[in-house]
C-alpha cells in the first residue's frame, strides 16, 4: 500500500505543472483520477512524434511527452463546458481530497467548479490551483508559459556562455524547469495541507504560481543579489569563484572537471603531464587561478584535449580528482548506476507492447513507491469511475457518451 493509497484527487490538469504533481501523488499511491475534454484530452497528447510505438514499430497515438506526466492514474473524460459534465465534476470532488486545476484565473468560477462552488460540496476538500503568476497581482490574467518564465524570473540571465564569448546570451533549461519546479511545489503544498487536515478537519486553497517558483528557486543567486545589490551574470560551464571548475572538451567526448581546492588543482594537472601548473606563482593558489583564468583555462583546454575521455575520467578518478562525463540519454540510462537504481521501467500497455517510463526517485521503506499502471488511454476509465463512484448505469453512461458529455 503506498503512503497516500487512502487518498483521492481530482485532477483537472493538463500539459505539464500540474499533471507532474498529480503523477508524483499517483506514485506515492493516491488514486489519481484526471479530467480531459472529450475527443481532445490533454494537449500534449498532440505534442509528437515521437510516439510510443507498437510491437510491430507502427506508431500508436500515444505521445511521449504525455506518457511523461500521466501514469499511475485513472482517466475520464469529461466536458466540463456542459452542464451536467459541471455535475459530474461536483460529484468526483465530493468524493475526493484534493482537487487539481490550472485553468486561467477566474475560468472555473463560471462552471462552478471554483474552491469556493467545490467547498460547498465537500468542506474539508485540498484545492490546489496552479498558473502562471498566481491569483493575484497585474499578470494574473496573463497566459503563463515556461519559457517565458524562464526569462522574466531571471533563470535565463544567468544561464548559457558569458556576453562575448562564443554563443554567448542568454538560455533557457533544456526542460521546461519552472514547469517541473511548481509541479514539485504543488505536491509540497498539497501534502502540507493534507496534513494540516488531518490533524483539524480544515481544509485550504493553494495558489501556485510558475513565477513564484522560478524566482524561489534561484537560491543562492538570489541572495548574492540581495546581498550585493549586484546582478549574478552568465557563466556558462565556468564558475564565477573557482578555477578550474568547468567542462572540457577531451579528444573524443566532453568531462566536467570540479577542482575544489589547491591539492586538487595538483593532482589534475599531474594526471595530464603539466605539474609545473601547480608550482606556476599565478596558478599555485585558487584566487590566483581565478584572477589568471584567461591563461590558465586555454592551457588546461589543450592538455585535456591530448586524451580521451575515458582514459581522463579513470585517471581523475584513480587520483582523488572530482569529475564525470557529459552523457546524452542513451549512455544515462546505460550508466551502471541508473540501471542499477532502477531508474527506468517498462510498463505493460494496451497497445500490445511496453512502454518505457523514467521511475519515480523517492525510495521508501515502509511505503515503497509503485508504478501501478500505465499512462491511461484516452477515455480508458470514464464508464468504469463513473459506474464505481458515483454508481451510473451503463443506460446512463452510453446516454451521456450518445450527448458527448463524456
């Protein structure tokens, strides 16, 4: 049984922040049943190639990035535009916990299906909102996209190759982080509130927003700022306080090299044939390093490029020397250590074959984590939750289905 199997949550998410914390309930065992709109579902559905393929390699309908955000959970669809699809709604949550959305402020409101219309029928329900920047303020209304965030919270200044140097500007993450971040938020928040319930009956509202996180989760940037009144700038691979602590380019692949202090500083350069670097006055002390590093770093730059890549990680590693390769996802998920945490998981799926999903990263003792199911197909629990929970007969669904409510 997992920590929160006596849980349910109505998920009215879609694309990426809020079924990533709907997916991450559904994994410590919540029953996770999740809203899409009849013949459309959740946009990312849409979101492909690629697709996950059958077991003869045609492509199915199933979109990766939406394979991504969704196992674990039950799927009905519901139009929630349509009266009695409201119902229907208003009935799931009074059978629920939490409550998921992360429609437009206000857009809720009109369907009754606000924290205010769904506390009425269930008094001690979790509701967790989700946007781009939150309830309240002069953006509220505005549509919230993560690369947008990326930028106006800041993350993109200090991110990508120094202001003059080769491909230098600003970049956002190569994942949509201000997306994942609130989902990860969310589900702090959420399980904060469930929490607080247990111990006075109360339930709460939750108002997330992608910009609140973005500029929260800039950590120590943030209070070198606020302690400075200084801007952090771009860095790239580099560091702005410690030389050499970057990538480097070997003769067959790319390494991170993460010198910590002076000892280790001697052991790199050992390790590649230059211990006069480490005896060197402008390179012997860190802050020397720092203040020579447009000396230093295109030497070092071409003592790494005379070996390979394995050949430097093996010696680093022999010698004391913080360092790792830059993998791409296919020698990830081949590292010994991935495959021997389990990291990835194949999951039976009614298109005949696997598919192959990315486990969750909690391990627990007691509760262990599961991956239950695969993401749902399209319209693959409606008549079944609905029969279960609410006790429609199959007269009644088909009527519903026939009026494309469901």
């Amino acid at each position: 049984m997992g920590a929160l199997s006596h849980i349910r949550v109505l998920d009215l998410t879609r694309v990426l922040a809020g079924p990533w914390c709907a997916q991450t309930l559904a994994d410590l065992g919540a029953d996770v049943i999740k809203i899409e709109r009849p013949e459309v579902g959740d946009d990312t559905r849409h979101w492909g190639p690629p697709y996950l393929k059958t077991p003869d390699g045609e492509d199915t309908r199933e979109a990766a990035y939406y394979l991504a955000a969704n196992r674990n959970k039950r799927l009905v669809t519901v139009d929630i535009a349509s009266p009695e699809g409201q119902r229907i709604v208003r009935e799931l949550a009074a059978q629920s916990d939490v409550v998921l959305e992360n429609y437009k402020v206000g857009q809720l409101k009109k369907y009754g299906l606000d924290y205010e219309s769904l506390k009425a029928v269930k008094p001690d329900i979790v509701y967790c909102s989700v946007t781009g920047f939150g309830q309240t303020g002069p953006y509220a209304h505005r549509a919230g996209y993560d690369f947008i965030i990326q930028g106006i919270g800041g993350f993109m200044s200090i991110t990508g190759e120094r202001d003059g140097q080769p491909g230098g500007g600003p970049q956002k993450a190569g994942v949509a982080i201000s997306d994942l971040m609130t989902g990860m938020y969310a589900t702090v928040g959420v399980l904060a509130a469930l929490s607080h319930r247990d111990r006075t009956g109360e339930g709460q509202y939750i108002d997330m927003a992608l910009l609140d996180v973005q500029v929260a989760m800039l950590a120590n940037m943030n209070t070198n700022f606020l302690a400075s009144g200084k801007p952090p700038v771009r860095w790239g691979n580099a560091h702005p306080n410690i030389v050499p602590y970057q990538t480097f380019q070997t003769s067959d692949g790319w390494i991170i090299v993460a010198v910590g202090n002076d000892g280790q500083f001697r052991k790199f350069v050992e390790a590649g044939g230059r211990s006069d670097l480490a005896d060197d006055p402008r390179f012997a002390v860190n802050p020397s390093r720092v203040r020579n590093r447009d000396v230093l770093v295109p030497i070092l730059a071409e003592m790494v490029r005379s070996k390979g890549k394995h050949e430097w990680l093996a010696a680093l590693e022999a010698a004391g020397v913080p360092c790792g390769p830059i993998n791409d996802l296919g020698e990830v998920f081949d590292d010994p250590q991935v495959v021997a945490r389990g990291m990835q998981i194949d999951l039976p799926h009614p298109s005949g074959g696997d598919v192959k999903l990315v486990a969750s990263p909690i391990k627990m003792s007691a509760t262990p984590v599961e991956a239950r199911v695969h993401p749902p197909v399209f319209g693959e629990h409606t008549a079944k939750v609905l029969a279960e929970l609410l006790g429609y007969d199959v007269r009644r669904i088909d009527a519903l289905r026939e009026r494309k409510v469901i």
